[in-house]
C-alpha cells in the first residue's frame, strides 16, 4: 500500500500478536518481519527482517503483563526503526500502561505516565495511537500527536443488541461519572453511581449508591478491570440492594491475581471486555465476552496513514 511515496508497515511485538493480525488483516496487509527475543540473561533482543527506509511504520503492543517487558519491547523497537531510517513510527498501543500513575496523590509520589510517555517519545516515536486512556489529561504528557480511541461505541452495540428492558447504567465511582452518562446516552438509559472508598490500591468499600436500580437490569462501566475487587463489590452491592440482573463492561481486561475467581463467584451475569489486552485461556469464563477492536484500529492507521481525519473514530 503506497498512498504518498512512503509504504506502510505493520509490526508486532509480543504482547498481543493475535490483535496485530486482525488489524494487519482489517488492513489487508501482512504482518512485516521481526524478531522479539531475550538474550540468556534476559535483555530484549530485536531483529528487523526487511527494509523499513522510508516507510510509515506502525508497531502494535500493548504495554499489559509483563508490563515492563512489553514496554522495554516498544521502546526497542522504536528504536531499531529509528535507527532504520524508517519515515515515520506510530506506536499504537491498544492499552497503555502505567497510565493510573497520571498524578501526585501523595507526597513523593511518582507521575509514571509522564515518565513514561517521555520515555517513547525519546525512543524516537514520532505519534501515538492508543485506547481509552484511564484519564484523559495523559494525552497532555505527549510532545508528539496522540490519537485517543474510544471503546465505548464497540460495548454500546453489544448491549443495544441485547435491548435489556428497564435498564440503568451504573458508575462505579464518582470519577467515572462523565463515562457513564455518555454510555446511558447512547443506551437512552438513566444512571446510578456508586460512592465508594478505597482506603489502599487495589481495595474497595462501598458506602452508598445513588439512584434507583430496584428491579432494574444493571449495567456497570469502566475502564479498566485489575483485580476486580470493585467491580465485584458492586455488582453484589447492586444485586443485595435489588436489582434485577447485573451486568459489566470495561474496555481493558487485566485481571490479575484473584479477578477471575472473584468474577465467576460474584453476582455478575456477564461481563464483556474487548481484545486491548489478550485473553489468556486461564482467564476464560463462560460470563466473560469478548468484542474486537481490530477494526476502529484498523481504520485509524489508515486514516492516519492517508493524511485524513481521525476525529470522526471517536464517536
């Protein structure tokens, strides 16, 4: 595919080879050759299998477990394209990591998104593609253009498919307040929210929940699933509190340590996530769907790749 002299290549890293295809198929491109390896002591080894001199370079990788791999793999091949001559990089990474470190809550705390989105843009990524960031304002620590996706539409049709009656979109915090009632909206739904305290990382209470969800069906949004403690305290909160049936959907699926456990055994009926971070086999559920972001992805590096709009993705 050659639009303005410069051909385009799609490369993949480790982290979720199974997306970089679907979009390389979306694409009706090949996966271009590379080679992401360790050395015996475990540094990242990268090896280029063709030419990329002047060529519109897009590496696909997500920066999910193991976070600081992923993102040692990324900064190298970067890198390795850099020093390739390669006419422009985009880094298009589905899920990007470390972005709940965004601010100081506080003293000596960290802004690891910062650090780490100097760290790309130092490597010699030359634009950034990404979805749903956990917030917003990160697209600010980006010297270099940054095209934010939105998963939102891709969940929305999955539930509109379904046309739940008397249903109610739920957000699991006050912070994602503006998330939920642009989903309701599409849904033509009412929201509840949920006022909850996190005394620790990781470890969730909840202390009330605004709004009516008696005998409604409940649909809980976020973005990003970990360990799953929130949303399981929720969903069983709603579920004691009277609601019908309950139901979630976030656009990023980590679920580390005890999520898969705590989903299977809480009041959630069923769960869809889409494919930014992969699906292992031990995390599979018959509760937990999955929808693909290859297509939205696909369309962004053409557009991005052909001089157009991105903009009109984002609804």
């Amino acid at each position: 595919m050659n639009i303005h002299g410069n051909d385009i290549k799609i490369f993949a890293a480790n982290s979720n080879k199974e997306l970089a295809q679907k979009i390389a198929d979306q694409l009706g491109l090949p996966l271009s050759k590379c080679e992401v390896g360790t050395f015996s002591d475990g540094e990242i080894a990268v090896s280029v299998g063709e030419t990329v001199r002047g060529s519109d370079v897009f590496i696909i990788q997500s920066t999910c477990t193991p976070v600081n791999n992923n993102l040692m793999e990324l900064l190298i091949m970067i890198d390795a394209m850099k020093r390739a001559s390669a006419g422009r990089i985009t880094a298009v990474i589905p899920y990007f990591g470390y972005a709940r470190q965004d601010r100081k809550s506080k003293s000596r705390d960290p802004i690891s998104a910062k650090l780490v989105a100097d760290l790309i843009t130092t490597a010699g990524a030359d634009r950034v593609l990404t979805m749903d960031l956990h917030a917003a304002q990160i697209q600010g620590f980006f010297n270099i253009p940054l095209d934010h996706l939105v998963g939102m539409p891709i969940l929305a049709k999955h539930f509109e498919q379904e046309n739940l009656d008397n249903l109610v979109v739920v957000s699991p915090d006050l912070g994602s307040v503006n998330r939920a009632r642009t989903f309701a909206s599409r849904l033509d739904a009412p929201i509840a929210i949920i006022d909850k305290r996190r005394p620790k990382p990781n470890v969730s209470e909840i202390m009330h929940i605004i709004g009516d969800i008696k005998d409604k069906n409940v649909l809980i949004i976020d973005d990003i699933i970990d360990t799953a403690g929130t949303l399981c305290n929720a969903a069983n909160a709603l579920k004691e509190r009277g609601a019908r049936s309950v139901r979630a959907c976030a656009t990023h699926g980590i679920l580390s340590g005890p999520a898969v456990e705590r989903i299977r055994d809480s009041a959630i009926e069923e769960l869809v996530l889409l494919d930014t971070i992969p699906l292992t086999a031990e995390k599979t559920l018959d509760k937990i769907q999955v929808e693909t972001v290859a297509p939205i992805f696909a369309q962004a590096i053409q557009r991005i790749y052909s001089d157009q709009s991105v903009s009109i993705l984002f609804n």
